[in-house]
C-alpha cells in the first residue's frame, strides 16, 4: 500500500513540477516579449524626446552671434583647455558656473540660458539666491562677468 502511495504520490508531484516548467516557461517566454515591446517603448520615447547636446547649444550659439571660442572663453573667464574638453568631449559636462558664465558671454536671453542649461541638467532656481542673481542679471542685460561677480558678493555668494 505505501508503494502505491507512493507511486501515486510521484505521479502526482511529476504531474506538478510538469505543469510548473510549462507555465515558468510560458511566464518567461511572455516577460521576453513584454520586455522586448518595453524596451522599444523606451528607445522610442528617448528619440523622441531627446534634446541636443549641450556641447551642440553651446557652438550653436556661437555660430549663432558670429563670434568665435576665443573670444567667447576669453568673455567667460574659462580656460582653454576647459573649452577645448566641451568642444572634443560630447558627453563632458562642465560645472553649472561654468555654463552660466559661458551665457553671460554669449549675452544669451533668459529662454536661451535656461535651454543651455538644461542641456546638462542644470537649471535655475527660483529658491536660490545665487540663481536669482544670475536670472536679475540676465534680465537687466548685465552680461559682464565682473559686474555679475559684484552682484554676487555684495550677497556674500562665490563669484563665477
């Protein structure tokens, strides 16, 4: 009788573990398709949104104003070498002062500044005052570096 038991036992829990394989495999071969479909929804929605390089903004707006990157890192008080990694290097990305500098240089519009720095992740904040400075300045037009620098100070805030 145990053998029977047994045997019908076996039986029972082959039948299981069977049905178990077929459904784990079934559940896998669906996850493989279901992360297939995913992934290119997720291809599909970075092409859609993807916004252009900050190093691409940056020459753009140079182009843009017909001024050439001396002048421009010159303007910005950044050095050669750090403007020389931004143009070689698509994925560097410079600190958000270097970037507000290299606006003020350009004498970009509140929208133009914001685009560029959005473009390495940046943005300006309307909770901090060394950002509210920046955007007054901006919007006043007061472009150079030492006169946004004094600004700065007179607040007690790191200069650009």
């Amino acid at each position: 009788m145990d053998d029977l038991l047994n045997e019908k036992i076996i039986g029972e829990l082959q039948k299981f573990i069977d049905h178990y394989f077929v459904l784990k495999t079934f559940n896998i071969s669906e996850d493989i398709a279901h992360e297939s479909m995913y992934n290119e929804e997720i291809i599909d929605f970075i092409e859609n949104k993807r916004k252009p390089s900050l190093q691409k903004l940056l020459f753009d707006f140079i182009d843009q104003k017909g001024a050439t990157d001396p002048e421009i890192y010159h303007k910005a008080g950044v050095d050669r070498k750090l403007f020389s990694k931004i143009r070689s290097n698509p994925s560097y990305r410079p600190r958000k002062n270097t970037i507000i500098s290299l606006a003020l240089a350009l004498e970009l519009e509140q929208e133009e500044t914001d685009t560029l720095l959005n473009s390495a992740g940046y943005t300006l904040s309307d909770s901090e005052t060394f950002d509210l400075i920046i955007q007054f300045c901006i919007k006043k037009k007061i472009y150079h570096i030492h006169d946004v620098n004094q600004a700065l100070e007179h607040y007690d805030l790191k200069p650009l």
